[in-house]
C-alpha cells in the first residue's frame, strides 16, 4: 500500500488505511528510523499566520529528514507588493525548491494551486483560515493510537470554541470517520451545528466521565473582537468549560487529556493540571515532530528523493 | 582571463569580457558544476528592503555553493540603534563573515565601505536604491544570451516605468554596451531623458513588431505617492502600455518576453501570457540562482578559498 | 576542575578558577580548537529585544560547533498569544531542542525557569532586563586577560550611562571579585550607588591618566523617555564624558580602549579613535564568538554531548 499523493493539504483525502499507515510511519520515525535522500532538497516554510509550534515543528522534521530549509520571513515578503500566492509558490519553485509548507489565512487556499499545471512542487498545508490543520491532526492522532492502539469505540470530548477551531473541525471529521464516539461541548455561541453530523452536543459535566480522551480546545482571544473580549470572564470560562481538579477527579484513570496549544493556563485548564500524569499535552508537541517527518517523507518517496522505499509497519 | 575584484556592486565595472565570463561561468552552474570550499566560509545577507525573490535567490546560490549562511533580520537589528551601515559591516566581518550581500535604499550605499581599508569583507550590492540592482541585470543578461548567444543588433525593448526601475537603468547601460539596439516606452511622465544615451523612446505599437526581447517593467505601486495611487488606472495602462494578445500577436515568433517579477497580472501583462510558451519570466528566476552563483564564485576565488579554479568556458 | 552546571544564567554562579577555565577555553576555541559532538544536537535562539551583535555572534560560535540551529523570530511567535516564557521553553523542549538562549526584557526572568523541575534544557541567559549579561561581561574578560595576562590590580574605568547598563554591572562585579581596581565616570544622574561597592566615582579628567582599560559605554537612547533625549544634548556629553583626542593623549601608552558596541560615534567616542590602534572595540567582537563557543561547549560536555573530554588550558 502506498500514499499516492505528492501534496498532503486535507485528511479527508486519506482513506482509513493510509492514515493508519501515516501514524505507524510516525511512530517508526520516533523510534529512531532513518531516510536518506538521493539528492539536495529543498522545502521552504510560507507562515503567513503567527506560530512557533507548528513552524518549528515543521522546520525540525525537515532538518531531522536532511531537507535544506528556506524560512520565508513573510512580514518582509514580495506579499506585501500584491504578489498572489500562487505566483509566490512558482516562484520559489523556479528558485529550486521541491516542497512548499504553507500557512495562510484563506480557508482552501492551496485549492487553486493544487490544480494549476505549472506547479509541480509539493503542496503541504500548515492551516488553511477557518478550514483545516491536517498535520495537527495527524499527531493527535498519533497521540491517540500510541495511547489506545486504535481509534473504534473511544469517546472522545471536545471541548471549548469549536467554531473558530480548525483542529476541531479536523479531528472530528477524521475520528467518527475512524469510529471514535465524539462529544462536543463549550459555550452554545461557539457551537457550530456542522458538527452534529460527527458527534452530540453536551455539558461537560455529563460527559466527564466516560471520555477516554478530553480534549480541550485554546481560547482564541486573538480572533474574538474587542467587545466580546471584554465581556469574557475567563473565570467563569473556567468554571463552566475548564478542567479543574474536581473534574479531573471523575474522570476514568486511563483517560488522558489533550490540548493543541498554546494553552491558556487557568481558563481551558487548571495550571496545576498542565503536566499531570493524564496530560499528554507535551507529548503532542514532540510527537508533532515525527508526523511531520512522516508527512513529508511520504511526499519524498512519491517524488522519488528517496533511496530506500518506505514501509510502514 | 580572471575577474579580480572581492566586490560586486556595479557591472559597468566590468569589460564586456568579464561580463561574457561571468555568464558562462552561470551556464556551467546551471549544467551542473560544482566548486568546492577549502574552509568553512561564513556570508551575511542584510536586506533592509523587502525581497522574496532577489533575498531566496541568493540564500540557495549561497547553499548550493556550500557557504554558511547568516540572516540578518534587519527589522530587529542593531541599525534601529542608529548603527551606521558601515559600522554593521565591520560589525559582521570581526563575528566572522567573509561577504556581505546587502540591499538597501540609499542609492550607492557601498561606495564609502569599498574605500575603508578596514572593510576586508566582500561587498556584494543586491540593490541600491535608486541605483543598480546588478545581479538582476546579469540573469536577465544571461537569460538573452541562453536565447540568442549574443547581444549585438538584438532590437530590446524597455517598457514601464523606467525612472523608478533601477532593474531598467543597469539593464540599459550594460545591453547598449554589448552592442544591442534599445527602444524604450511607457507613460511620458515615467521617463527619464538618461535613456536617451543608450537608445530611443517611442509607441509600444510603434516597436512592437521588431523586438526580439519585451521586457516589461513593473508598476511599483508601493513607490507612487498616494495621489498617484489613485489616479493610477489599471485598465488604462494595461491598454496603452501592456502586453495584451493584440500587441502579443504582432510579436516575432522568435522573440522572447521578460520581466523582472512580481509581475502585477492584468496591469503589465494579460494574465494569460505570464506563462505562455514565448514567456522567459520563471526561467528568469530559475537562472537568477546560477547567475549569483557565479557572482559569489568568482568572489570565492579571488579570495583564494576554492579548491579549484574556475575555467569560464 | 570542571563546571557543573547545565546552565549559564548569571556569571556572579561562577567561582574565580571558573571564569578562568572559561576563558581559557575561549582561547582555545580561537586558536583553532574543535569538539564534536555525538549526535544532532539542536539549540533555539529566543530573542525578545533587538540585537544584531549578540544574537549574530551566538548563531556564528553554534555554528562553529556544529549545532543545528533554530532562529524563533519573536515578532512572529506564540508569545504574541500570550503563552509564558516557561510554556514557550517547554514547548522547545518537546520539539527536540536541548539549549536554549534567551534575551528578554524581565530582569532575572530565568529563575522560575531553571527551578522548573519539567525543565530539562539548558538555559543560556543572552541578557535579561536590566540584570546581567553574562556572556558580554565573559568576552571582555577575555579581551582583558588576551592583553595583560591577569586582572590584579589592573585599573578599569567604566564610563557612561552605569543605571541602564547591565554590562557595567556584571563587568564592575567581576572584575572587582577578579582583583581589578575599579573607577566610575559618567553624569551623575546615570550613576548608581550600587556601584560603590565595586570602586569609586570620579570625573573622567582625574582617573584618564592612570586607567588600563578605558571601559566606555553606550548611551542608549533608546531607553531614555522623550524628554530625556531632546534635553541630550551629544556635543556636551562627548565633551563633558567622550573619550576625544585630548583625553587619548593622556592614557598610559599601554592601556586599552574598550566598547561594548554598537558605538555613537561622536558621542562616547570621537569617531577617528574608534578603530584606533589602542582600540579593542571590534576585537570584543571577534572574540564574543569564541567566549560564546566556550559557554556553549561547556554545557554540552556536562550534558555528555561531547566525543572528548575537554581540557581548559
């Protein structure tokens, strides 16, 4: 079996199988699995979205592959004098490089790029507006399977501003489609009904305790206008939607919790809770790492870059 | 026959054999050579105007020689201290930098550190102003010899706004040296009389059908005021000075369209013909990487820190 | 002898036979000497206020170590999100970095950091708040040491802006442990008592003829508030507190001058001394990177990253 797909920009596009093959890929890569590549390759990181995670996670998996890095600095870019994306990728690929990892406001922006003939290089979506986080999901994922060993029957909550959340829209997506049984909760104003087609609706004190995975979403106060940041209360945020001892202490002892980061310590979760032995908030980070390596080593190998072939158990 | 100076601020600087060297010498990168280092080799690059392509460009011409690179974030550097460039320079040379590629808006910023016996480093010139860009005029160079092995009695027309384009004046000063026959158009008002030393202003429709090289310019709308800004009409300029299927059909069919890039689709050019089959603009970024190659190669040699040296044939 | 520590957040932690290990390390480093390492080891770079120098000189001495970098442009980070400098740490860690070096504007911001029992990264303070600056104050120990062999009974002149500097603070306090007889000049307005413990406060006229090192330092306009710098007034502090040719020519032939850059030519400084022969200005420069590569190679020994056991003399 193998991931035909030079670009990797939604997991909707994976059947169960291949993302089971990407996790297992992942895994052998943190166990300390090596690729070696037939010729210099060069990726260049495009983040026109603040973040430290997810850049320096990519930018560590490409180093960690031997990849030679173009960090475009896109507050200085040719952006700014109206260039359109599209005519920023072939450009960097007329300057050599192989792979683009790209970040952008435009929910579905590498549509149009995907399709364009004169593209060759390789599409890798690092958030897409309010649309995907494909590679975020990987490694929750990822996080997942290492816990549980599959994904069928575990009841999975997700907690907090589900509307703003492309982790969440991704991650629900994928587990139902896997057979997780989801719930959702959070404030109702940041509820979207889209969601009812993966999972149910519920407060969070019914569902506490019989989740195996409590993953709690970060507050967005950078994407909330001004009024509604004035009107949150982040205590009773905490008090109504964060986990607090009191419902860490009902949840199952097996059961582990999961936040995609940064967190904001007291209002999504009791800072004393953070790195609890049930966390595996950590553990996303680093297994982010070896998902990434996985995701652009899949595209190495279709691309031929490769020596050796890969397999994935 | 050698090149023998450490800097490359200014190609009138050269004989027209040099710059004839200098494009072979880009050629034969292109094809495949390599040089290699006799020691760890460290370059600064310092952009203090914003650059996607000429800042890349040089980055992976500097990875593909096996330099060090440093990139200095000029947004967050010293010279917001009020550090003077030359002091910057110096600065960089004692942390142990053996070249410097900067650009920056002061027109003929180097010439005051190429003087300062203190200045050991090599001083590459990615831009000054409004004066030279000339590692731009060397790949547009390279990329017309690629296409008709010589200069001499080629018709090359300039069109756009050339009293802005430090691209246009190199270009202009150098193509008429090696022999080839200039014509220049664009709005009146966007002219500048210098031109009348290398060649001739007239209608775009007037010279259309003799050119064997278009080369437009960009509009810089980040360089007008905003008064022209906004009386700047797009539609207008793309109807008088653009190049539309009408002009595009009058064309020769051996001639060859170029542009420096980030091309404004619509505006310089019908967004159909950025990438038709007569268009050099991506070839001329992807020769702008062998082209510096060349530029920091002939500087490695001179400082004698190649192992090899460098035929140009 | 050896230094334990996984850090290196303040020099005040360091025993005199240290400091001298340190810097005779440095020497090493700059006569040639090289270590290796076992294994890809990865160090982030967090800078938080601007610097060229430091950071520039910190990259180059983890370059020459062999080091695999990560550069976190902060105006781009989660920390515009809100996330602590301990999350962000953290968060580093997980990624797979195991030293990070840090500017920050909070005075001692380390200290919850090293405590942190999740914390197990090294952590090098590249200048907190108005603390210390430990590897600065390591160069000009080393530039010190390079020049006179010893610092007993050397005489030092730190002359400027004392209250902001947190050069002047480390160095006064080191050089008086080291046995350095030490003199303060500058406006008294820019004085701080806290300096009495360390030597005496003199005007620049009386100590000028029988100093060592003349020691300037940096007004740093930029910290001043607005009324402050229209009340500056350059032509009267370089006369009143400048080294200018007259002073120049009552020094001890043998006595060095010295900066810890960037320079306000004309202000502390008569710009024609700068690079004088007694100047050792941009030998600071150079010899940061060794003290840096020092600093750094120490921890990687502690942290058993190192082929060899390393030998400080």
């Amino acid at each position: 079996m193998s991931i035909l797909s030079d670009n990797f920009v939604n997991l909707s596009d994976f059947y169960e199988k291949q993302i089971l093959d990407l996790i297992k890929l992942s895994e052998k890569f943190k166990q300390g699995y090596q690729v070696y590549l037939k010729e210099p390759v060069y990726v260049a990181n495009l983040f026109f979205e603040n973040s430290t995670r997810t850049h320096t996670s990519f930018y560590m998996a490409e180093s960690r592959l031997g990849l030679k890095i173009v960090d475009i600095n896109t507050s200085t870019s040719s952006v700014k004098k109206g260039e359109s994306l599209s005519d920023t990728v072939k450009t960097l690929q007329a300057l050599g490089t192989s792979i683009e990892v790209i970040r952008h406001k435009t929910t579905g922006w590498y549509s149009s790029i995907i399709k364009d003939s004169n593209v060759k290089t390789s599409i890798v979506n690092a958030g897409d507006g309010a649309g995907q986080h494909p590679s975020q999901s990987l490694l929750d994922l990822m996080t997942i399977y290492e816990e549980f060993g599959t994904f069928k029957g575990l009841n999975v909550g997700i907690i907090g501003d589900l509307s703003h959340s492309r982790v969440a829209k991704s991650d629900a997506q994928i587990l139902h489609k896997l057979g997780a049984n989801l719930y959702f909760s959070g404030p109702r104003e940041w509820y979207d009904s889209e969601f009812d087609l993966y999972g149910k609706y519920d407060s969070f004190d019914n569902i506490i305790d019989k989740l195996d995975i409590t993953m709690l979403l970060r507050v967005q106060l950078e994407r909330l206008n001004e009024d509604s940041v004035n009107q949150f209360k982040a205590n009773e945020y905490h008090e109504r939607f964060g986990l607090n001892t009191n419902r860490m202490n009902r949840m199952k002892p097996s059961s582990i919790i999961m936040h995609p980061a940064p967190v904001n310590r007291g209002v999504e979760i009791d800072s004393s809770l953070v790195e609890c032995s049930q966390s595996r908030i950590f553990k996303q980070m680093e297994n982010g790492v070896f998902a990434r390596m996985a995701i652009l080593a899949n595209i190495l190998k279709n691309k031929k870059l490769l020596f050796e072939e890969i397999t994935y158990e």
